[in-house]
C-alpha cells in the first residue's frame, strides 16, 4: 500500500507576525528551501524560524531571524538575491568551524554570548548555555564570518577550557563591541538608558556592574531587553518609579514586535548581585499587573 504524506503548512512564527505577512513568509521560506536545494542542501524540516539540515556529522540549524529582517527591508525584486547572497555566503567555508575547534587561541577572538528564550531549539542540552536572566538563556556562539554558530558542548569540549572561562572571554570580547547608550527621559521625571546596537545590547547588559555604573541605582537597576539590540535601564529607586512600567512595557512592545530578534516582555531587577524576575499577573480583562519582586519589595518599604 503507498503511504503519501501531506506536506506540513507552512506557518508564520509568532514573532514574525509584526513584520511579515502569512502569504509573503510562505513565499520567503519557499524561497529559502529552493536556494538551499540548489546548492545541495540536505534540509530535514522547517519550522519557527528554523530550517534544519544535515551538517558533516548530523543535524545543523540555520536560524533565519536576521535574513527575514534584511528580506523585508529589500525590493521585492531583490529579495530573492538577499536570500541566495546570505546562504552561499554560509556555504564557501561549510566546515571551517571544525578548524576553529581545533585552535583556541586562535579561536576565542570569536567567542560571544546572545540571550535567547528556552525555546531557541530542540536539543538544548547539547549547547553550551547558562542563566544570567531568569527564565532565558546566555547561550555561547562564535560569531564568525556574519555569522552566529551555537557551540554544542561536544565541540567546545575540544578546547579543553572550562566552560565558566569561556563565558568570561566572551563577555570581554562584548565588552569591546560598540553599544550606543543613550539617555532619555520619561514621563518627566524617570532617568533611563537605552542601549541600541545590531546584536549585542542584551549581551552587554550583563556587563551593568562593570561598565555601566551610571545606571545603577541605591537599589540597582530595572531592565527590560525586548530584544537583542534593545534594552532599557532604569536605576533604583525613584519616586513611584514602578509608574515607569506601564509606559516601559508600551516602549518595549514595539521593538518587541517589530523586530524578529525579540527576546522578552519581562521586567529584571539587577540587586548589584545578580538578576531576578518582576512578578507578572495576566487579569481576567486582558491586562497586566506587574510587581516588584519580594527582595525590592522590602528595602522600598524600610
């Protein structure tokens, strides 16, 4: 008996939405699949945002965030060419990572860090990550040739360098990355800082305490990073300063939905140790209560 099998819809990712239509990112990931086909490209799936293919030794990921934010803001009859450019581009070296892990010191120029939420993949547990954020991920890359490669702890296991020595030279290597920070007013009377930068402000955001320590307050700081080029800092305390959310989360959603490379609509204490959660309540209208966490909650009532 023949088996046939119905080819899965394709569906505009949620975090999409805002910046393409359902028709055009059925055409663009068409595109994509058919330019990969050319060029010999063994594809597995598609799915969120991320075409999955056979690598050297086994599944690899190519992520399209960036090249659907470049294919919106091209001429249509141009599209198609941002799309071939980006993945030959990937193909001319297909393997130079494995020379890479074959060097560290030749290697860690490159290494970086992205803060990305749990759901970036599958198999997150064959990747290098830590917490900073609560409830997101600081996920090791090398960030080589316009280019990010999550780094699966079988290949940094190469290295022969712990993990926690990794972390620290990506964030050096952050550190030197040009950030724009700015500083606005809001609402009249609320000091906050925005970094802007192409990839990397959510990354230098863990860098507060060492080379931000305008924006830390008696309390710390508020932070909001929708995305990974956007992040809002607020210093603590001022007076009702948890006003400053309701205006901050209007901000924060539109680089949220605008930008593909959305990270999260949470608020972040940083208590000059570390960084936890703001509460968030969903109430049965529709809206949100959002509420110091209980540590805050103390020293703001001693």
């Amino acid at each position: 008996m023949l088996k046939f099998l119905r080819k899965k819809k394709i569906q505009v990712p949620d975090n999409y939405k805002n910046l393409i239509g359902q028709s055009e990112y059925e055409i663009f990931v068409n595109q994509c699949l058919n330019v990969l086909k050319d060029l010999g490209v063994d594809v597995n799936s598609h799915e969120n945002g991320d075409i999955t293919y056979i690598g050297k030794n086994e599944d690899s990921h190519y992520f399209l965030d960036n090249l659907v934010r470049k294919y919106v803001q091209v001429d249509k009859e141009n599209q198609l060419t941002e799309i071939k450019d980006h993945f030959r581009k990937l193909q001319e070296t297909p393997y130079a990572n494995d020379y890479l892990f074959k060097d560290f010191d030749y290697a860690k120029q490159f290494l970086k860090v992205l803060i990305k939420p749990t759901d970036i993949t599958p198999k997150l547990d064959d990747f290098v990550t830590r917490i900073d954020y609560p409830d997101l991920l600081t996920v090791l890359v090398l960030d080589f040739e316009d280019r990010f490669h999550y780094i699966r702890k079988d290949e940094a296991d190469l290295w022969e360098v712990d993990y926690e020595k990794l972390f620290k030279i990506a964030l050096d290597n952050i550190s030197q990355e040009t950030v724009d920070i700015r500083k606005h007013l809001f609402d009249d009377k609320f000091d906050v800082y925005v970094l802007l930068s192409g990839d990397f402000s959510a990354s230098f955001s863990l860098l507060i305490d060492t080379h931000m320590d305008f924006a830390i307050g008696e309390y710390g700081s508020l932070i909001g990073i929708p995305t990974k080029g956007t992040v809002f800092i607020h210093p603590l305390p001022s007076i009702d300063f948890m006003d400053l959310t309701s205006t901050l989360y209007l901000e924060m959603e539109k680089f949220y939905n605008e930008d593909p490379s959305n990270i999260s609509m949470d608020f972040y204490w940083f208590d000059k140790k570390s960084l936890k959660l703001f509460n968030k309540t969903w109430n049965d209208n529709g809206t949100i209560t959002i509420s110091m966490p209980d540590e805050l909650k103390k020293l703001v009532n001693e």
